[in-house]
C-alpha cells in the first residue's frame, strides 16, 4: 500500500500545484516528487514535515489511512470539460467521503434497514407517477411544497454528501447517485449557492436510486429531470396555482411560486411547458423576459439545505467516548480549538 505517497498527490492536486512547481517549494526535483507520491521514495519524518510546511497542511494528514469502498460511478454526472487528474482526483476524494461516512454509521451501530420501493419506468407518465407515488410514501400531499428534501431523504437513510470544491477544481461536476454497501448514496458540491439548483440535483439522483428503467433506449437522464420536476412541483399543484391554461403569466406568481416551493425561474416556465398549461410560444417570450430581467443568476437564490446528519453522529460517538475530541476534529475538517468552540456555543 503507498498510502503516504496517495496522500501526498491528492493533497498536491488540491493545492492545485504541478510536480514542477511543488518541487520548487521543496528545493526538489519534479522527478523526486513524483518518486515520493508513486512510493518509490519514502519519506522520513524531517521530510513528512518539509512537505506538511510546504503544502500548509497537518503532518498527520500524510499519514492518513484510507480505506474506501469500491464505487461504480454508473450515475455519475459531469460536464465534458471535467477530465484528467481533476476528475481522478474527484472520483477519489468521494470515495473517500463515501468510506468515512459508512464507517461513522457503522461505529454509532445504525442499521439501514429501510429499502426504498424501486418504480418500473419506461416513459414520461411512467415518472410523473413514480414521483407521486413517492411523495405518498414520504407522506407529503401532491399539493404541498417539500420544504426540506435533504433531511426528509437523510431520515429515510440515504447518505447526502456535499464535497469541498477547493479553487473550484470541481465545477464541471454535476452529481452522483449510487448504491453502496446496501446503503443509497448522493452526492453533490459543497457551496452551491442557489438552492434551488441544489435541490434539484438531489431530486434528480434520487431519480437514479428509485427508477428502474427497463427500456435502454429511453434518455435515463431525461427521465431523472422529470421525476425531479414531478416531485418538486407536482402537477395537482401547479394547476392549482397556474390554471390547466394560460395565455400569459406574471412575474409575481412566478416569484411566489419560486419562493414557496423553492425551485428555480427557469424550472417553474418549463414545467408548465411540460404540463401544457403554457405553449411553446409562450415559453419562449418568458424565457427571454426573464433573461433579461434576473440574468444567469437569480439575484434572490433560494437559500441552500444544509445536512448535518454526518456531524450528528460524529458528535454523537465524541459524547459518548467512542472517539477523542482530535478524532472528532479530523472526521470533521476542522481544528480542534474550532471544535471545542462550537462544541461550548451550542
């Protein structure tokens, strides 16, 4: 195992500095750099700490075990642009989050028990309905807005993992949805300041976990943006808002109906598009209105969800003595004055 040299290019990678430039900071070579991280060098404790000091991080980030799960990365969302070492350097990087979360549960003893119900879907309809459906399951009407979709799915047991996307290595990066170790998984960017865009995503790879589609020449993605639309913004409550048939909209009931379920602009005209409440025409003018008025970013965003069922449960394990406070800390990114402080605050 070359757990040392792993660590050294991830935490090189983030800092974002080639082999060339991380030798100049350490008055080395490119080539002896890359002989470190490949483990054809290893690195004494006087050097552990000269490449600590040189990458302004903990030496016992060096040292740092690993051991994630295998991922698949089957419902794995990017942009063409993400490739290379940043996106090798993603993949690891959730798994790695993956692994520390699965062993946190396993620690505090939780048992995943709950199997989400797996919706036959081949088309359109075959959406709309799974997303009713499911709202059913969750007990939320179909004319009600899901005020917090994060916590709703972290209580049924899916992991929501939100990853740090350092000097934005990571903004091609759209979402990922997988099973692992019996236990659903999604994950997306930390930081997302839109959270109707954040909650989309999340409804989207929700998507990928519940729908079981059959047909392989249907568009997966296409169908997932329908279940996510759908579940957001179900059609019993958008024609209660809109009317089954409209000739025009104003830009009030778009912003309270952005405002009450929390979805984007852009979302809401193309739902009602989907729904047949407006014509394509009609789509288009308010298109256009709207990028003229709010631009590609709304000056008003829905605020983000956040997820703390992960720093519940380390702070769980902390109070009940299973792990130390430095322990606590670490699984948490954070220093260990910062956790003490926030541990007194609260």
């Amino acid at each position: 195992m070359n757990e040392i040299g792993n660590n050294l290019k991830r935490i090189r990678l983030l800092k974002n500095l080639s082999l060339k430039s991380a030798g100049d900071l350490l008055n080395m070579t490119a080539t002896a750099i890359s002989k470190y991280e490949k483990g054809e060098i290893l690195p004494d404790s006087t050097k552990l700490i000269e490449f600590a000091n040189a990458y302004n991080v903990k030496s016992a980030d060096l040292l740092k075990v690993y051991t994630p799960p295998k991922m698949k990365f089957t419902s794995f969302r990017k942009r063409k642009r993400l490739t290379g070492q940043n996106l090798e350097l993603l993949k690891n990087l959730i798994e790695e989050e993956v692994g520390k979360y699965l062993e946190i549960i396993e620690m505090n003893n939780i048992r995943n028990e709950i199997k989400l119900k797996k919706y036959t879907c081949n088309n359109i309809l075959d959406a709309e309905k799974a997303a009713k459906d499911f709202r059913n399951y969750i007990g939320i009407s179909n004319k009600q807005p899901i005020s917090d979709l994060t916590s709703i799915l972290e209580n049924l047991g899916i992991i929501i993992i939100q990853i740090k996307n350092p000097m934005n290595h990571f903004d091609d990066f759209d979402g990922l949805s997988e099973m692992v170790n019996n236990t659903q998984v999604i994950v997306l960017l930390d930081g997302i300041k839109d959270g109707a865009r954040q909650r989309f995503t999340i409804a989207h790879e929700l998507g990928h976990l519940v729908l079981n589609i059959t047909n392989k020449e249907i568009d997966e993605e296409k169908l997932c943006n329908r279940f996510a639309s759908a579940l957001l913004m179900p059609e019993e409550a958008v024609k209660n808002e809109f009317g089954a048939s409209r000739g025009n909209i104003n830009f009030f009931e778009l912003t309270a109906f952005k405002n009450e379920f929390k979805v984007s602009y852009a979302a809401i005209i193309y739902r009602l598009k989907d729904l047949g409440i407006i014509k394509e025409h009609l789509y288009k003018k308010i298109s256009i209105y709207l990028s003229q008025k709010i631009g590609k970013n709304d000056p008003n965003p829905i605020e983000p969800e956040k997820t703390y069922q992960f720093k519940k449960l380390v702070y769980k394990l902390e109070a009940d003595k299973i792990i130390s406070l430095s322990k606590a800390a670490e699984l948490l990114g954070v220093t260990l004055d910062e956790y003490t402080n926030e541990n007194n605050n609260n």
